[in-house]
C-alpha cells in the first residue's frame, strides 16, 4: 500500500529528525516551510473534505478520517521529538548556567575571604 510507504518515510524523518544535532537557519526554514503546507492542506481539507477522502481512496485508505488520524499521529510523533529536543537543549543551558554561577560565587566568596584576613 501507498500509505505504508509514506507513514514509514516519515516516521524515518522523525527518527533522523530526533537523532540530529542543533537546529540551523535552513532547518528553521524547513519547519516553516512545513507548518505552511500543513496550513494550506487544513484549509483545503476544510473547504473541500470530499477530496481528503479521495486522497485517501489514491493511497489505499478507505476513509478520509482514517487518513487525518494517520496524520495527525504523525505531526505529534514530530511534535514530541521536537519538544523532547527542545527541553534536553534547554537543560542543557540550564545546567551550564548553574555551574557557571556556581564557580562565580565560590570565586568571589574565596576573594571576599583573602580580603578579610588582609584586613
């Protein structure tokens, strides 16, 4: 079938999408690029929703809703990848920051104390 070839293609995207390194400008424009077709696509579904069904009917799916849910579980399989990255990326941050400060303070303690037996 048509629609196992593509389901599989992108949860292979998803998985290549996972395992890469930091988000770039072209991957941005990527995703912007993504998020307008998907736009498009919902507006036409919306207007015309006998063509979903005939989208459907074209990759061997019986029904137009079961194409949307095959859909739709793929955008949240890239959803949750990308928010899974997102937030590792972030803690990442989080954590270098914290050390950061923490080297700061014990620095400026260390100092403060030089000073005070100075005195």
């Amino acid at each position: 079938m048509i629609i196992q070839i593509i389901l599989i293609v992108a949860i292979l995207g998803i998985a290549f999408y996972f395992v890469r390194t930091t988000p770039s400008a072209r991957h941005l424009a990527l995703r912007r690029l993504l998020l307008s077709l998907a736009l498009v696509c919902a507006i036409v579904v919306i207007l015309a929703p006998g063509w979903l069904t005939a989208i459907a009917h074209f990759v061997g799916i019986g029904r137009g809703t079961d194409l949307l849910l095959y859909g739709l579980v793929v955008v949240f399989l890239m959803y949750a990848a990308t928010e899974y990255k997102r937030t590792v990326q972030a803690n990442r941050s989080i954590t270098a920051i914290a050390r950061e400060l923490a080297l700061t303070r014990a620095k400026l303690e260390d100092a403060l104390k030089t000073t005070s037996k100075k005195e």
